[in-house]
C-alpha cells in the first residue's frame, strides 16, 4: 500500500471521505514506511500501536459521520511537543526519559481534530542547531542526495526530522517549531513546505521552551495547501499562554488558490548577500518574474538593518535560552547526576546533561546577562531588534508581502559546518529577521539546484497576515510546478 | 571586550556547568570567536531606539487568583529523578 504514503495531505483526507480507504490502513501504510526508513533516523520514538488505536478510533468516528477536519490523517510530531504519556527528549540527554503527563496545546488541538500520532521527530538539542547534528540521538540524514553521488546531506534544523520525514512519505504532515529558521530552513532543504505563523498564533504551552520571546510552532507539509490545513488546526487562543494571541483563526485554505494580481511584493535588495550561489538568485529571479506574470507588482525595497539580524539573535535567543534551561536542575524531573554537594550536583548533572551547542548557548547566555555586561550587550541586542522591526513596519508602507530566499545554500554535507559556529548560524540569514519582528513567514521548494537538490523561496508577512502568505506561495508553487521527490536510497 | 579564561570559569560557575579544566582554554577561543563577530552590533545608532522585549503588542492577561489545577503530587513528582511518598529528594543543604 505504498501509493497511499504518496497522497498529499488533503488527497488522504479526500480519500478518507470517499471510503476510498481506512485511517488504519493509511496508518498502516505509513507504519510500514517509517519501518522501512530507519536509516534516515527521522522518528526517534515510533508509536504504532497507539496510532494504530488512533486510527481505528478515527475510522469509527468517520462510520458515525463525526470526522474532524484532520481525522485519520496520519502525522508526525517533533520531540519539542510534550506528549502526555509518550517520552518527549528535546533529543537531549537530560530528558532523555522524560514522560510528560500532559499534553502540548498544539498536538491537544491536531488529536481534536482527529490526526494520528505516527511517533516522535528527531531535532537538533533543544532546538539549538540548523543541521540536526546537535541531536543526542544522532544526525537526520536528508533523504535527498546531491545527483551521483552518496555523500549524506543534513536535512537542516533544528526541525530536520520533522522535514525529512515529510519529504521521504513517512508522514502526511508534521508539526515543527521556529526559533530563528527551524521550519523555513530544513523545509527548504528537503524541498517541502513550512510555515512559521505570527508569534502568537500557536500557543507555546507544552512546546520545551528554547527563546520564549522568538518560539513559534508551525507545519511543515508537501505542499500549500496542506500547510494551510495543518495550521487551521493548530492554531488558535490559549489562555495557558500568555502570549497566545486572542483573535479568530481564518480557515487559511481559502486564500490558497486566490488571485494574487495587484499585491505589492517587495525584493529586500539587502537579501543579496556575499557569496550566494548564481542559482539562489536565479531561483529568487523566477520567482519575481512569476508573481510579475500572475499580476503582481514588484517594488525593490531596503531593510537597511538586515545584516545586524543574526548578532542581535545571538544575544536574545541565548539569553532567554540560559534563563529557560535553568530549570533542569536534576531535582524535580530529567537526569541527575551525584556531587558532594549540591553545587556540584548541579554542575554535574548539566555537565553531562547538555550538548557543546547548548552549553555553549547557555555560557553566552550568561554572559551577556551577567553584571556589567547587560546593557553594553542584552540591551544593544534588544534595541537593534527594534530597528529589524522598524525596517519591516516601514517596508508594509510600501507591500503587501516580501519575496526572498529561505537559505543561502542548498542541503550540505553532515559534517561540513560543524567546527565553525559562525559558519553554521550564518544558515539562518534570511529567515530570522521574521522571528525578531514576530512576523510569519512561509518557505516552498521552487527548483532544483545543479546537483538536483532542491532550493526554497521564502514568503514573509504582515502581522497575522498569513492569508497573503499562503496566497503568494500558491501563486509560485502553481508557476514553479515543483514535482520532484528523492529518488528511495534508504 | 575580550573574554578571557578566569571569565569563562566564572560564567560556567554562574551557569552552573561543571567545565573541566582542559575545556577552558577551547571554549574561550570559541566564545570570543563569537563575542567578536557580535560586536558589529556597536555599529548601529539605536539612540532613542525602545529596547523590544516583545512583538505582542497587547498587555499581558490577568485572570482570577484561583487554584485552576493541582491536586495530583504523584503526577508533579512523577519524573522526580528521586522522590519519597510524593516529595522531591534533593540533597541536604542545610547544616
């Protein structure tokens, strides 16, 4: 039954409502994919017999005309989302047995509507990481590979296996988080489609926190569409968020399809960068030229303070991360390691508890949070996020969405980033501007590169403008026709 | 601004992460390899620019001072890597 894990979402749920086939034996189906893949490391926990149980429930639901919108549609979740009696890691070591005894608001709202839980997603280390080698449970392997060639490509991160799954048919869709990227960027590696939605718009509770002020859950799907009916899910007010946003969630779907002739999409000219591949801005090029053809207006716009992006987030996003994982302190859940007192035990058990890249995220942390240092760096860094925010307020006086790359590269070797930090957080270019700012913003494959590796383009979005999101990019997923999948190594 | 080694001792203690010795001269290259590419940030006028804490315009809720959930120790200490009759077992820190 290997045709029904090819199904788009929306295809499976189509399929569904014809009787056209059971949620079970699409679970089934799927069970037996993910079986098959383990090689990609993509699940870190498989949950057969519950999906199994989920899906049969789904079926009976179905027989008695009460389907959801997503029911028994077979899903995966990202090891970031607590799942009430299922092991949620953060692929860290000092959860490495963690049993949640709730449930995350998001994955709450998917089971409502009646989804199906496949099993848990690998990431990099609390969600520190853009190559998923920061896992504790090893890398993501990319089930896309360069053309003749076996070198093993990262599937980005931190929602690598979130990403790869969706791209290898071993889930119809998954629910990722966005802390500077980690939807946009693996979605582009793998040529599939995420969204990182307004900060606000998907309730944070439940989701292990990295950088509370930047966190945003989202989906990563095989196309628009889906994307869109995957966050109508998981959208939504939650008062056990005090930063979820209490307003309506549209069905985002109907603005799939709609015309986008006469919107104003803006070319940030300093998304140029140094060193960007030819085939990067040829794909941004037939991007404008497409949106050009379906009747929108191109205007070339500056967001003047673009470059300060990354630094200013290396401040912020490590400074709330040091505050948040004060919390696994080895007392009250997670691992503990002995000391002869309980300093020590503390730093022993956080020692061997977290990754280089967490600790190291945690000492910057700290540092520029530490006496003296305050306002000379958190503060600086929360005012140049004020300028970021500044340059996209002034941009909407001028368009109504904005046209850029998702990445400044294609997937890349596992490996080859590694050893410089820099060179690693440099992933992150284009796609963390919209965290520091809150506002959402959409990547979808639109080519392959010369080695046959698909490239993404990114949509970004006034506040809770979504709808224009998903319009634009179902205006260039129509006119890029982007059909290719890896050819199955695995 | 360079971060030198008793720093980087004293920001692991402050972090409570046990940082054994031979790790500290690396971890210095590394974070001052960071801190550097940082500092371009000083390039950028931000007089009169408001410090952004958060884009959620709106002022935090408030809602009733009640007990909304609880009642369940045995769920709080359920993944207490030790614990007695529902208690956390820490060490003893009091003399």
């Amino acid at each position: 039954m290997s045709a029904l894990t090819k199904l788009t979402l929306k295809g499976a749920i189509d399929g569904l409502a014809a009787k056209d086939f059971t949620s079970v034996e699409l679970t089934k189906a799927h069970i037996d994919a993910i079986e098959g893949a383990r090689g990609l490391n993509a699940y870190i926990l498989e949950t057969p017999e519950q999906a199994l149980d989920m899906a049969a429930a789904s079926d009976a639901r179905r027989a008695k005309g009460e389907a959801g919108p997503l029911d028994g549609a077979p899903l995966g979740v990202k090891d970031l989302f607590c799942t009430k009696g299922v092991r949620t890691t953060a692929c860290s070591k000092i959860l490495e047995n963690f049993v949640p005894a709730y449930e995350s608001t998001v994955t709450s709202n998917l089971w409502r509507d009646g989804a199906v839980m496949l099993g848990k997603l690998n990431l990099d280390q609390f969600a520190m990481g853009s190559s998923n080698e920061t896992s504790y449970f090893g890398p993501v392997t990319n089930p896309w590979r360069a053309k003749d060639s076996n070198k093993a490509l990262t599937p980005g991160g931190s929602s690598g296996g979130s990403a790869a799954a969706v791209a290898a048919d071993l889930c119809l869709g998954a629910t990722a988080t966005d802390t500077g990227g980690s939807i946009r960027q693996p979605a582009a590696f793998t040529g599939t489609v995420g969204i990182k939605p307004t900060y606000g718009r998907c309730s944070r509770w439940g989701v292990v926190a990295f950088a509370s002020s930047l966190d945003q859950a989202g989906p990563i799907a095989k196309t628009v569409e889906d994307a869109a009916l995957l966050l109508n899910s998981m959208s939504g007010h939650d008062e056990k968020d005090s930063t979820s946003l209490d307003v309506p969630t549209p069905d985002f779907t109907q603005f799939v399809g709609k015309s986008v002739k006469g919107l104003r999409i803006g070319v940030p000219k300093e998304y140029r960068v140094d060193g960007m591949p030819a085939e990067i801005q040829k794909l941004w090029d037939d991007g404008v030229a497409w949106l050009k053809e379906a009747g929108c207006e191109i205007v070339e716009i500056s967001l003047p303070h673009t470059k300060y992006a990354l630094p200013a987030y290396y401040i912020v996003a490590p400074a709330e991360a040091s505050s948040n994982l004060a919390r696994y302190d080895g007392m009250r859940y997670g691992l503990r390691e002995e000391g002869a007192n309980l300093a020590e035990i503390y730093e022993n058990t956080r020692a061997s508890g977290f990754g280089d890249e967490v600790k190291r995220r945690i000492l910057i942390g700290t540092y520029v949070l530490s006496a003296g240092y305050y306002d000379a760096y958190y503060l600086k860094a929360l005012k140049v996020r004020r300028r970021i925010a500044e340059d996209f307020d002034n941009a909407w006086t001028k368009v109504d969405a904005i046209l850029t790359p998702t990445a400044p590269s294609a997937a890349f070797g596992l490996g080859e980033n590694s050893s410089d930090p820099i060179a690693m957080y440099l992933n992150d270019v284009f796609t963390v501007t919209t965290n520091l700012a809150g506002l959402p913003g959409l990547s979808l494959p639109a080519g392959l590169d010369a080695n046959g590796l698909p490239l993404g383009l990114q949509i970004i979005g006034k506040p809770l403008d979504e709808g224009t999101v998903f319009s634009v990019a179902g205006a260039i997923e129509k006119a890029a026709g982007f059909t290719a999948k890896a050819d199955k190594w695995w | 601004m360079a971060i030198d080694a008793a720093t980087v001792r004293k920001v692991a203690r402050l972090a409570r992460i046990a940082e054994p010795e031979e790790r500290i001269e690396a971890l210095t290259q590394e974070l001052n390899g960071i801190m550097t590419w940082i500092e371009q940030l000083a390039e950028v006028d931000t007089d009169g620019a408001e410090p952004l804490t958060s884009v959620v315009a709106a002022g935090l809720p408030l809602r009733e001072d009640v007990v909304t959930m609880g009642g369940e120790p045995q769920v709080v200490t359920g993944n207490a890597p030790k614990s007695v009759s529902n208690f956390f077992v820490v060490p003893k820190v009091v003399e």
